[in-house]
C-alpha cells in the first residue's frame, strides 16, 4: 500500500536588521525588525486556514520568533529541527557581499562564478548544508507521512535545498531561485523519497 504524500510548506523567516541592510546572517542570532515581526504575523494568518497538522523551525531565534504566531493560529507546537539551522557564512557574517569584495576580490570572484564550489572564506560547505538540510525534510516527510507541515528556517539553506531535492546542481541556487520573500510560502509535495515542486516564493500577506 502506497502512502499517501506528505506536503511541506517551506517558509523563510521574517526581515531583520542585517538582511533590510542586505548583510549576511547565517548562523548569527540576529532579531526580527517590526516588518519582519508584522510579516510573521501575516504567516501565522496564513497558517490559520492551511490545514496544517505541524510546524518545525530552526533553532536561531528569528525563525522561532517567525514560527509563533503560526503556533498560536493553530495550537500546534513549533518543533525545534536543528538541521535547519542557516548555512554559516564565515567571514561575510554581517558583512555585504560588496563589503566583503573589497578585502577578498578573489574569492567573491570565485564565489560568484560557483557559490557551492567556492564558498565564503571560513564558511560551512554548501553541499553539505544542502545535505543536511535535505536529510531534514526527508525525515520530516516520513513522520508526518500524508500530513501537511510548515517548516519555517532560511534563503540559502532552503535554496540549496530545492536544488538538492529536485536534482539541480547546488552551484546553481543563487540562480535558480534567486531569494526568498520573507514569510512568503513555497509548497513541496514528498512522496517516496522524491520532491515536487508545486509553488514557489508565494506571498502570505
């Protein structure tokens, strides 16, 4: 007997400080600005008439901070996955990417052309995060089999996620799918092991 597939609903965090000045927060714990704060409002809103029988975030306290209007719209527990923690960004951590070309034009350089291949200096692999961050989704596919899950974490590790699920090179997330909206909502349907992309980036307010 066939299960039935479990549909995941991939949101990232609200607006904070560092990304409304477009710096790089990885694994830094940085605060929600009132945007992001009103943005995760909106996606608890959402959360209200989705269905939903769980919610999972990162542990870093901009996702947990994003996942609680969506607990408290529907009386679930937002679940702490630690493999969806941000990918860590080494040197460029609240730093821009211009900032950073300054000290380093090479490895920006290099980090344009293949971002998977050359990552950040001092930052984690991004194949890795990718496989860590896939592993998570999977496992959380299997336990809340045929149920509907709103996972809330971050940019780069849910892009290089998709790219890892749906079978594009990881060296293409920045390309492929060139950000995500804060708190807006991108569905997977998972079924045996596979990924199928039904929405991307959609806005819940």
């Amino acid at each position: 007997m066939t299960s039935a597939p479990t549909t995941l609903f991939l949101a990232r965090h609200g607006e904070t400080v560092w990304h409304a000045e477009n710096r790089y927060a990885g694994v830094s714990d940085i605060d929600l600005t009132r945007r992001g704060i009103e943005q995760a409002g909106a996606l608890g809103v959402w959360a209200a008439g989705a269905a939903l029988d769980a919610i999972v975030t990162s542990p870093l306290s901009r996702a947990r901070r994003t996942a609680a209007p969506a607990a408290r719209s529907t009386g679930l527990a937002a679940v702490v996955e630690p493999d969806l923690l941000e990918t860590d960004f080494g040197i460029a951590e609240g730093r821009t990417l211009v900032e950073l070309e300054a000290s380093h034009p090479r490895e920006v350089a290099a980090f344009r052309r293949d971002p998977a291949g050359h990552p950040l200096p001092a930052g984690e692999d991004p194949r890795a995060a990718a496989a860590r961050g896939a592993a998570a989704l999977l496992r959380l596919a299997d336990i809340h089999s045929g149920r509907r899950v709103l996972a809330v974490a971050h940019n780069t590790l849910f892009r290089l996620v998709l790219c890892r699920l749906l079978g594009i090179p990881e060296s293409e997330y920045r390309r492929v799918f060139p950000g995500l909206r804060n708190c807006a909502v991108t569905e997977l349907r998972m079924s045996a092991g596979r990924a199928s992309l039904i929405s991307y980036n959609v806005p819940t307010a």
